[in-house]
C-alpha cells in the first residue's frame, strides 16, 4: 500500500505546495498524511506503508516544474536529514517530489507559478498511484490496464467505451485525453 506525504508551511507562500497537493490528491480518495513542517511527528502514521510518496516545496535552477528522487540528499532541502532518519525508522522506500517554488515569504499565497507546477506535480503523482486504463465495456464497467481486463467502478460522470481513465483501487477518478494517456503510459516513472 502506498501513501502521500505532505510537507510544508503554508503561512510561506511557496512552501505551502505540498499541503496544496496534498489537499488535492486527498479529495480525490488518496491516502495523505500531512506532516507540515515536521515529519517526525507522524512516525507511527507511516508505518506499514510499501511506498511513502513525498511531496514538497523544493528550491533548484533547472526549469522543470518538479525534481524526483529516491535518493533524499537534495542539496537545498531543508528536512533532508530527517527523512532519511525517518525513511530508516519506518522501512519503506519513499519516492522525493520536489516542487519548483519561487517566493517562500511570510503571511503570502502560492504563487501562480507555483500553483502551475503543483497541479502538474498532482497529475505525475496521481500516475504514481494511480493508473491508466481504457474503458472497454461501459457497461458491465470494464477497463483495459496494462494489457488485462479489470471490473471498475465509475466515479466520473459522462464516460463511454473508448474513454482514457484513471483509475485508483478500482475506481475510475479522472478522465483523460488521449495525449495525457499517452504521457503517463511512456512516462510510468513511479512503478518499480
């Protein structure tokens, strides 16, 4: 089983993502356990997890909405030391998301650039747990991934046969277009 992290402080602008994704992927029926600034305080939270996905404000200089690690020694990231303890203590391998911030003040929003990252992070990781499918018969609610036929339940509306889906523990969260399906079948980054 796997869960999301969430890090950060969202009183810093910026540094907020990761509680912003983590809000996101919740409402979408994900496992999110929110540790704000201080992971340590949900140690007993996280054990048992096969796969801790952590996602937070991250500060690099390549253009790209977000970095990914599995390995925690991030040069910039200040909880690095502690995720490493913690990732010991827990035994689980943990998947780093980094996201691209650009203003980390006091008493501020995410900023719009920020946000953009954030969502395209939110997509990556809905991959990560998630995946994608196609409808093949509406209505005995089947859908093709990876090649195998799998009974869903539907929890979007207005989906037909053909349709690009994603799904998580057997439920469709998500339709998706041709170009985002194809994105997600090449990208498959998270699957080990």
């Amino acid at each position: 089983m796997k869960c999301l992290l969430a890090m950060g402080n969202e009183l810093r602008g910026d540094d907020g993502v990761g509680i912003f994704i983590g809000r996101a992927l919740e409402n979408k029926g994900f496992k999110v356990i929110f540790a704000y600034a201080s992971p340590e305080n949900v140690l007993t939270e996280l054990k048992g997890f096969e796969q801790i996905i952590i996602v937070d404000a991250a500060h690099f200089n390549k253009d790209v909405p977000f970095l990914i690690s599995k390995e925690l020694d991030f040069s910039n990231y200040s909880h690095k030391i502690g995720l490493k303890t913690i990732q010991k203590f827990v035994d689980s391998n943990f998947l780093f998301f980094g996201v691209k911030t650009y203003k980390r003040v006091f008493d501020t929003k995410i900023s719009e650039k920020a946000l953009e990252n954030a969502r395209k992070t939110i997509k990556v990781i809905e991959m990560c747990m998630a995946v994608p499918g196609i409808i093949k018969d509406f209505e005995k609610k089947v859908i093709e991934i990876n090649g195998k036929d799998k009974k869903a339940k539907f929890a979007v509306p207005n989906l037909k046969e053909g349709d690009f889906v994603l799904v998580h523990a057997s439920v469709v969260i998500e339709k998706l277009s041709k170009e985002e399906y194809d994105d997600l079948v090449k990208g498959a980054l998270c699957f080990s």
